[in-house]
C-alpha cells in the first residue's frame, strides 16, 4: 500500500462487497513475492555445484563488471554491491534472488534457463504493456478535461503520469539489465554446474 500512487484513493469508488473482495487478495502473496521466491530457490548456485564456492564466482563477475564501467558510471560497483550481496529495504527482490536473475540472463543461452529467461521477459511486457495502456489514457485524459480535476477529485492530469512513473511492477527485473557485459567475457561455468544447466545428471 505504501508504494502505491494515491494510497487508498482508488478502493473509495468501489461497492463494499467489491472493495473486501480485494482487500482479501491483498492478503495473498503478490505475483512479485512469488517470483522472488521462486529466484531465490534455483539450484544452481546452491554449494555443491561450485567446488570454489558460488560467492567467489560472484565476486569475479563483479570484477569482470566493474572492469566494463566508463566514466559516469562508477557509482554501479557499488550498487553491485548493495544488490547482490547486501541488499536493500527499499528492494523487494532479495540479493539471493538478484544473483538467481542476473546468473538466467548472463547465462540464457543454457538450455535450463531459456523459459526462465523467457518467463522474466513476459514479466517485463507486462510493465511495458500497462505503462503503454496509461500513457493512452494520459494522453486522452488530456484532450477530453485538459488541466481540470479528474473523476473522484483527482489531478486528473497530474494524477495519472504520476501513477505511471510509479507503477512499475517488475522494474528491478528491468534494473538488473545494469549488470549485463559482454557475454564472450563470461567465466566458463564449473563441469557439475555446465552438465546440469544442459539438463545432464
């Protein structure tokens, strides 16, 4: 509720039956916690895959990361840090389920991780999609009311790009595209974790 444009606004138009409706649904984990969940359990960074160990593995792409940076971007080795390895309040996606993420998109072309990576861009479409949708309405809010006060009491206007520019659902998906480098410059992946990504025992 805190992160939402407008807090409770939107449930004030809605008959009671309707708005305890969603107010049940709220309850229920989001569609964002459930893919954080599912991140943070992929195996393949799990210990016994990784005879080095799988922190020192991230420490290296950190390395080959911060050697890619040009002059403005300094700032990003620390936010490797912070969304890796510390994490952060304001994230909801964990450090475990960032490195799960960043590990599917660096490495996509593995066969294990081709729907995976396929899954994370739909998420993205998703945002693409609604951000879209609102920019019509935007736009269309505009020509019909120009300035004046939108339904409800609203900015109208004013309103509406600011719930756009917030309602990003799956913007640290989209944040992680940060971290991307050259992909001839990845490390090989350990023999145990290579059988098991091209579906091996």
């Amino acid at each position: 509720m805190e992160k939402r444009f407008g807090k409770q606004y939107y449930t004030s138009q809605l008959k009671p039956e309707h708005k305890a409706e969603i107010e049940a649904l709220e309850n229920l984990p989001t569609l964002l916690e459930l893919v954080n969940r599912w991140l943070e359990r992929m195996p393949f960074l799990q210990p016994e895959y990784w005879p080095a160990g799988e922190a020192s593995f991230f420490e290296r792409l950190g390395q080959l990361y911060t050697s890619t940076l040009v002059k403005g971007e300094e700032g990003n080795a620390d936010l490797w840090r912070k969304l890796f390895v510390d994490g952060d309040a304001e994230r909801r996606l964990s450090p475990a389920a960032c490195r799960s993420a960043l590990f599917i998109m660096l490495y996509r072309d593995e066969p294990i991780f081709q729907q995976a990576f396929r899954f994370m861009q739909s998420l993205l479409d998703i945002d693409e999609g609604l951000a879209a949708w609102r920019n019509r309405h935007i736009n269309m809010v505009h020509r019909m009311i120009g300035l004046r006060v939108g339904t409800g009491g609203s900015t109208g206007k004013a309103y509406l790009k600011g719930a756009m520019d917030s309602h990003y659902i799956f913007s640290e998906i989209a944040d992680l595209s940060s971290f991307l480098f050259e992909r001839r410059k990845l490390p090989a992946l350990p023999e145990a974790v290579k059988r098991a990504v091209g579906f091996g025992r």
